[in-house]
C-alpha cells in the first residue's frame, strides 16, 4: 500500500532535518515524505514511512514503502506531550514537556523530579542538589529548629508558608503542628515539631502522659526564646537558608510547567548594529 503524507503534521520540522542531514534529494522532498509524521494513522492501521535505501533517495514517492508497526511500537510516537519552543538568540530550541501539571507537582513535591521527569536530567539534578542542599543547611544551622508550622495567637509563623514551597521536605512540620495542637507528643523523633511539641516530647521521654491540650502560652514562649538564644545555633538564619530554599523552587516549580526563559539578548551585542545613534552607514560626528 502507498500513502502520501500529510504536510500539515506537528512533526514536519524534525523530518525535514531528518532528511537534511541525509542529503535526501529535493525532489523526493518535493513529494511530501519529509512531512509524514514517523507514526501515522492510516485504514490499515499505525505505520511508519522510511525510505528505501534499495530502490535509493531519488525514487518518486510511490516507490517508498509502508512498513506496519504494532500498536505498542506506534504509541511510542504519540507519547509526545506539550512541545515549547525557546528562542535562544537566533537559535530555536524545542523542549518536550511530556505533562506540564504532573511535572510541575513533582518538582514541588521533590524539587527537580519534573525536569527528570521530562528527561532533562542535567537540570534537574542541578535543582534538586541546589534547593535541598539550601534548606538542608538551614536546618543544620539552626540545629533542625528552623522549619516548623505554629498558628498559635503568641506565634504565627508565617515562614512556614515560603519554607513549604521546597516541597514534601517541610510536610512533617504540619503533622508535628496538629499532634501539639491536641496535646500530644510529636512522632518521628520530634523532627519539625514546633516549641511546644519539643516541650511535650520531653514530657513523654520522662514518663508523663500527654495532656491532651495545648500546653500553656508562657512554657511556649520560654521555649521558643532558648531556641532563638542558643549559642550553638543560629535560629534567624537558618530560617532565612530555608526559606530561601522554598523560593528558589518556585522557579523550578514554573521551569517544569512552562519550560526554561529564554535569554535576552542586549542591544550592544546586536551583530548589526554597527556602533553610534545614528543610521547605519552614517558617519559618527
């Protein structure tokens, strides 16, 4: 069976290359074949049209055969997701985002699995070593106090919000926060428990039971007065690392969904601008 091809296909551009780089003959292209997408839908079923390298480039069209593929093969070229194009100077760069909404929940959950996610693997380990190694610093810096959620009328820790922007790293602060909330002591080592938590699972270790209520806004704020006074940490700025590691994701977060920005290039590096305000051509004064 021989098909001729659509020249209106999303996959024109990457055949007409294709074809460039092996000096297929204009007149072959002239017949359309660069156009045809490698995975078509045609009344026989998916296929994939190649050239004959028998019969040679410069065979008319009907000479080039249509090779049947499984379904399976022929849904690996329709697993193309959202395509973007970055102008980069007078370079064109096609970046496949695969699905922007599942890769940008990635890169928020663990910063950098969308770029992995989209096969840009360079990236994304750049990003995720970077935003985690930020916050991670944070918290070494503050001895793990810097991160934690508290909604209480004498501490509102609004950071809490910037610093969940790194991703699930910052989720068991919340957990921590609902267990103090109702009394009670924190799990998995008191890691992110507010002052409170610590304060109760202190209680725990020496044998108290939980009250079941919050403890008392004057023991809260003892507490959180000796993290911010100890001598061998620094809360304020742990808290600054940590909450820039949570703003440094927000654009990782907007890199899986919408792909990376593209460079500006400025006015003085302009190739044709032959240099003063005036015309080209015209004499400096």
């Amino acid at each position: 069976m021989w098909s001729r091809s659509s020249a209106d296909s999303p996959w024109s551009k990457r055949s007409l290359r294709w074809a460039a780089r092996r000096g297929v003959d204009r007149r072959f292209l002239a017949h359309g074949w660069a156009s045809q997408p490698w995975h078509t839908r045609t009344a026989s079923g998916p296929s994939i049209y190649r050239p004959s390298r028998a019969l040679g480039y410069n065979q008319p069209f009907r000479d080039v055969p249509t090779v049947a593929l499984s379904d399976r093969e022929a849904g690996a070229g329709k697993a193309m997701g959202t395509i973007v194009k970055i102008e980069d100077g007078a370079e064109t760069i096609e970046v496949d985002l695969r699905n922007p909404w599942l890769a940008a929940a990635l890169s928020w959950f663990i910063p950098g699995a969308g770029q992995i996610y989209q096969r840009r693997f360079a990236k994304g380990t750049v990003f995720l070593v970077t935003v985690l190694g930020t916050f991670f610093y944070g918290m070494y810096l503050s001895n793990g106090r810097a991160v934690y959620a508290s909604f209480r009328s004498e501490d509102v820790r609004l950071w809490y919000v910037p610093q969940l922007l790194a991703g699930g790293v910052a989720l068991p602060a919340a957990m921590q926060y609902s267990l103090a909330s109702k009394g009670q002591a924190p799990i998995l080592g008191g890691f992110q428990a507010p002052p409170d938590g610590e304060v109760l699972r202190e209680w725990a270790s020496e044998g108290y039971d939980p009250p079941g209520e919050p403890i008392s806004p004057s023991t809260y704020k003892k507490r959180l007065g000796e993290w911010i006074a100890d001598p061998d940490g620094d809360f304020n700025l742990g808290t600054l690392f940590t909450v820039i590691a949570g703003l440094i994701n927000v654009y990782v977060i907007y890199d899986a969904f919408a792909g990376p920005l593209p460079e500006k290039r400025r006015e003085d590096d302009d190739p044709n601008e032959t240099g003063g305000s005036g015309p080209a051509g015209a004499p400096s004064s």
